[in-house]
C-alpha cells in the first residue's frame, strides 16, 4: 500500500504530462481522479495498519550511492491520510480560481503531494532534509505565480528565504551527526547515545529549521503574508500540511535522538508557546483582513502543539498529534470559506461584510459549525486535543495551565466575534445580491466539516493508534 501511496500521484503527473494544455477540463479531471486513488491508498493502509507501534509497510528504495528506508507507524499515518484528503480538494476549490498555466499548477500541487508523502515516511536524516527541502520549490511557484494580489512575488521570496535560510542549520547539525555516528539512518540513530554538548549542539541546528516552518514566534514574520498573498489551494496546502512538518520534525528527532537537549531547552521553548498562544491570539483580535485572521490564529494553535510536546508525556504528544490534524481539517476549511467569500465580492475586509447568513444560508451554517470547531466546542476534534493539551499544562504547572487557558477563552472571542461581524446583522449595504454556494463548493466544506466532528465523536480511532507508536517508541 506505501507503494500505491506514491504511485498514483507519479501515475497522476505522467497521465498530466501527456494531455495537451488546452484540454483544461481533462486536466482537472484526471488530477482529482488520481489523486482520490491516493487517497483510497491511504486509507487501506490504515485498514491494513497494525496498531504495535512498529514502522510498518517498510521499503527499501535502491539508488547508485546507497538504499533509503521507508515505513509509516501510528504517527505518520495519519499525516499520510491528511495529506491525501487535502490534494483533491486543493484541486476542486481550484476548478474555477485558477485561470491561467492549470497544467503547471496541477502538477505542482501532485509534485507537493508525493514530496509529502515521502517526508512523512522517510527513515533517514539526509532523505528527510531533501524531501523537507523539495516542498518549498513547487510552493514558491505556486504563490509567486498564481498569488491573488501584487505582493505576490515577494510573499514568496519571504517564504522561500526564510524557510531555506533556517533549514542551512539543520543540513549542519545532520552533517556534524553522520561524523559523529558514520550513518544518518534513523532507527539506527535511535538506538546510539550522545554525550550531552553534541546533543546541545545538533539540538539547535533542527530547533532552528523547524520552528521557522511550525512557525514560532519570533520566525512567525513570513507567515500571514504568504497566507494572504496564497491562492486558496497554496494556503490550503500550507495551513492544512506545511506547517505540521515542524511538528512532526520536532516529533521524530527532538526526543527519541536528543532527549537531554529536549529536556534542557524545554523551559525556554514553552515560554516560546506561550508567548505564541497569547500573542498570537490578542494579534488576531486586532485584524481587519479575513485571511490573516486565520493566518494569525495558526500560529496560537501552534503553540499549544509544541506546548503539548515539550511535556514529555505520552498524553502531550497525543495531544499534539491530535490537535495538528485538527487543525489541519479546521484552518483549511476556513481559508476555504474566506476563498468563497473573497471570489464573490474580491475583498476580503471585514468591515464590509455583515448579515451574510441572510443571503447567504449554506455558507452561514457550514461556518457556523467551523468556527465554533475553531473555538474548540465539544463534539469537534479540537475540544479532544485542547483539552489533552491544558490538562498537560496544568500537569506541569499552574502558571503554564492558566496561561494556556487563556489563550483558548481568547480563541474563543476572536471566531465567534468574527463569524458575529460577518454573518449576524442587516445585510451590508456593500454587498449585493450574493449567491450561495454551488455544489461543488457545499460539498468540498462539508466534507472538512464532517470530519471534523467525526474526529471529535469517535477519538479513540485516531488515539489508539497514535498511542500505540509513542509507547513503542519510549516517549
């Protein structure tokens, strides 16, 4: 099934490759046929996983200077699934927005999807760094070429620098690791024990890398404006998926390679989550553009992630497994419907929307039951993962339990005042006749919707699994 995996999306760009560009309509068609392949792949690998923890589905990839090892467990799994959920809809909530290149930007978005699918699989640090790497050239494309405004191009520069620039440290730290043990395979790594300055030192170079990608605050800077400038599918693809690379790199090398390192810099890297929490969810208050909203709210969710994981416990990464897949369902979702809204009446200020539930019913229910997911309501699948995560703050300390909690009350006040300004009231005067969403565009929130709330009535199909890894592997 690993196989199928990253065959269909190959498949899928080869199939592209040989239609004639003016055939738009085929184009789509074929994009988002092989790309529900990959998805039913993913999920006959999870039917077919057995929940023991190992690295299962191994593969052995032979190339002139060596081998790399790929497997998925409990925690990759499901990175797997949400990948593949995202692509088909990436392309359906394109079918109309992009107007120009749709072959291009088709096989970008499948060249992201098989990128993906091997980070989230590779067993072996260099492998890692290149698939981490790869992701961002179709990315920058994607964004400086088919962007909606003109700070396109260096919306994606800022994302492009920023993201290489700090990843140059985790290449040193792995190079400085491979001379150190002579392998960069990962369960061999797992199985070595370093002396605590190397750990302190490799420590940083892959801290470095991956909070810039979560994004941490102070590297949160390229973010909202990469959000912004994005077309729907690009901040799909970068809420939903990009940013849960730093998550799970932090995952996969923080404690199984480092654990003294993880515990010495855990202090300084929770008061960096809670710094997070707080400052990114006063910082949405105060916004006045709907995607940078959610762009902003992003980075106080992903705060509590690592808050979550720097807990050390099995409940903490539970947790942040959970609430990155959330959140993966939940953001993209919200990007989606701010894309519906902006593609009808091309702005996307807050002030001059209001009484959008009038006009507009369907619209109005779905981001009803999305924002009040983002508030973390109970049933939704972000209800599960905040609550494992304060309970593992206030399990650590009082002083962090509290200020986490104050971040969620504020994640609260900002989605349901912003669903208040938008959908509540006497329609605006500024908007006009507005129509409600097509089929297409019903069903592709749905879906998202859907899951979410499934995801949040039945956890334990997500938790078992997740568990089942991170006792097996020590955490």
């Amino acid at each position: 099934m690993l196989e199928l995996v990253v065959l269909f999306p190959v498949m899928g760009i080869l199939n592209i490759l040989i239609i004639i560009r003016e055939n738009e309509k085929r184009l789509k068609k074929i994009a988002l046929e092989w790309s529900l392949l990959t998805l039913t792949a993913t999920f006959l690998l999870w039917a077919s996983f057995d929940a023991g923890g190992q690295f299962q589905a191994i593969k052995i990839f032979e190339w002139t200077s060596g081998s790399a090892l790929f497997g998925a467990d409990g925690i990759s799994l499901f990175f797997l699934i949400l990948t593949a959920l995202l692509t088909p809809l990436c392309v359906l909530i394109s079918w109309n927005s992009i107007k120009f290149l749709i072959k291009e930007f088709l096989l970008c978005l499948l060249i992201i999807e098989i990128l993906l699918m091997g980070v989230f699989t590779i067993l072996d640090l260099v492998g890692f760094y290149i698939l981490f790497e790869g992701v961002l050239i179709p990315m920058f494309l994607i964004i400086g070429i088919w962007g909606s405004r003109e700070e396109k191009v260096q919306a994606a520069y800022y994302f492009f620098f920023y993201t290489f620039v700090g990843s140059v440290f985790m290449l040193l730290a792995i190079f400085f690791l491979y001379d150190q043990v002579g392998t960069t395979d990962y369960q061999a790594l797992c199985c070595q024990q370093y002396e605590r300055e190397l750990q302190y030192f490799i420590f940083i170079g892959f801290f470095l890398s991956l909070a810039i990608k979560i994004p941490k605050i102070p590297f949160h800077i390229w973010l909202p404006q990469a959000h912004v400038e994005a077309p729907v599918a690009g901040s799909v693809i970068l809420a939903g998926i990009l940013l849960k690379l730093g998550g799970y790199g932090f995952i996969r090398f923080s404690w199984p390679l480092l654990p003294e390192a993880s515990e010495y810099f855990a202090p300084f890297i929770l008061i960096l989550s809670l710094l997070a929490i707080i400052y990114g969810s006063l910082t949405t208050c105060r916004q006045v553009d709907l995607k940078r909203i959610v762009a902003y709210s992003s980075v106080a969710h992903m705060g509590l992630v690592t808050l979550s994981l720097f807990s050390h416990t099995v409940q903490g990464l539970v947790a942040a497994v959970f609430l990155m897949l959330a959140h993966g369902l939940v953001s993209s979702a919200l990007f989606i419907g701010v894309t519906f809204l902006y593609e009808r009446h091309h702005t996307r200020l807050v002030r001059y929307y209001r009484g959008m539930v009038i006009t507009m019913p369907l619209f109005g229910t779905l981001m009803l039951a999305l924002v009040l997911a983002n508030a973390s309501i109970p049933l939704s699948c972000n209800f599960v993962g905040e609550f494992f995560s304060l309970l593992v703050a206030f399990e650590y300390s009082y002083v962090v339990g509290v200020l986490a909690s104050f971040g969620t009350v504020l994640s609260a006040g900002y989605s349901i005042y912003l669903y208040n300004r938008v959908c509540f009231g006497l329609p605006s005067k500024f908007i006009f006749y507005p129509r409600d969403l097509n089929r297409r565009e019903f069903f592709t929130l749905l879906t998202l919707v859907i899951l979410t709330y499934l995801m949040g009535i039945f956890p334990f199909l997500v938790i078992d699994v997740i568990k089942s890894s991170v006792i097996f592997q020590e955490w």
